[in-house]
C-alpha cells in the first residue's frame, strides 16, 4: 500500500532552518497532506489553515511528542546546524545527531509511516572531517533502528535563500556556480543543488512504500525532484 494511500499527515523537525521552510511550504501546497505539523523551539511565524505548531524543547522531545503526533505519519528531519552556529562540537552534535536520532527513535515506537532525512554528501563514520562523520555515525544508527521506511537524502552544497548566510557562505556558493559547468561524470555529485529541489524530493520518496531503506546521493536529488 502507498503511504498516501494511508496517511494525510506530515510532520517537520527544522522547519525553521532553508531546507525546512521550503519544505513545509511545498508540504502545505501538497493536496494529499492535510495536516502539517512543526515541531519547533519558537513561533513558525506563518499561518495556514493546514499547519500546526508545537512548540517543544528537543531535550525532552520522547516527553513532548507522542502518538497524537506520530501515528502513520511521514516524519521529515531537517535539523542542522553548523559549527560557526553551534559553538562547539558537543553543540553541534546534539543539533545534528542527537535530536534527528531522538526523533526517529520516537518514530519507531509510534508506528510513522515513514522518516524522511537530509544528511550530507559523503557522511560516513569513518570520515576525518567531524561534519561528515557525525552525520555517518547518525546514518549508522538510524540503519540500525529498522524504520518501516527510512529514507536519507545526501545533498552536496544546498542553495537558496539563507537568513543568517555569511561571507563564507557567499562565497562558496559563488565558487560552485563558477565550478558547476565542468562538474560532469564522477564529478557530478559535487554540483552545488537548490534546496526546493531536496524538499520536493523528500516529499518524493514519502509516496513510496518501499524499499525500507533508500539513500539518495546528491546527482540523483533533481531528477527525484522532477517527478511532480
């Protein structure tokens, strides 16, 4: 059975972030979705007759968020932050892999229909960069959990409009549009892609009942995203 043969409910962790307000948009737009639910530290600051806020703290999230909450509902995790936001590594990853694995555990135990994940080109736990390998040690143990459907995006440089860019940010995204005509064959994954390109994705792969597990590397996110 399709999931949205069965569930009219999504629900959004990091909705305030790029990536997670592009998707709640497109969500919200989404015919089959008639609930959209953000979990959130403060005020979404939109209003829509389809979207519900739940203003939680992602310490205590197995106290806040429940089956009213999780119930054949497809769950998306854009939570993220960086090491410049964060502070410190043990910040970063409580943002990055405790809260995404805290909510998929929850996931589990309420029956979702499916969770849906953003991570990063090149995760592995094996790799020397702590970025990249702390979101290999989160795929590792979301793989681990043995979600009905799991589903994890790995987008190289994600653009759009960012509310706190920096210079840096800036200026990478130049150097990859200055790049991207000669990223071609194996270098294809490194092209910088559009965040309303992973949202629609993500939404996507939430139609589809199986494969229980399914990674989708960077090169393959827009043609998943064409399928509307």
């Amino acid at each position: 059975m399709n999931n949205r043969d069965h569930t009219n409910t999504a629900v959004v962790a990091g909705a305030t972030g790029m990536m997670g307000k592009q998707l709640v948009q497109l969500l919200l737009e989404d015919e089959a979705y008639k609930r959209v639910i953000v979990l959130v530290r403060r005020s979404f600051g939109i209003s829509h007759p389809k979207l519900e806020e739940r203003i939680v703290n992602f310490d205590r999230l197995e106290h806040e968020v429940g089956a009213d909450i999780l119930r054949h509902a497809d769950v998306f995790c854009t939570l993220g932050t960086t090491m410049q936001q964060a502070g410190s590594k043990e910040a970063f990853r409580k943002v990055d892999f405790k809260y995404p694995l805290s909510l998929a555990k929850l996931a589990l135990r309420h029956h979702s229909a499916s969770y849906i994940i953003v991570t990063a080109m090149w995760a592995s736990e094996q790799s020397w960069m702590f970025y990249t390998r702390v979101k290999g040690e989160l795929e590792r143990e979301l793989l681990s959990l043995n979600l009905p459907r799991l589903v994890i995006l790995r987008p190289s440089l994600l653009t759009g409009d960012r509310e706190d860019e920096s210079f840096g940010d800036r200026a990478t995204e130049v150097i990859f549009r200055i790049i991207d005509p000669v990223l071609i064959g194996p270098l294809a994954r490194m092209k910088a892609i559009e965040c309303t390109q992973v949202a629609q994705a993500m939404i996507n792969k939430a139609r589809e009942p199986k494969p229980a597990v399914e990674v989708l590397e960077s090169e393959c996110i827009p043609q998943e995203a064409s399928r509307v």
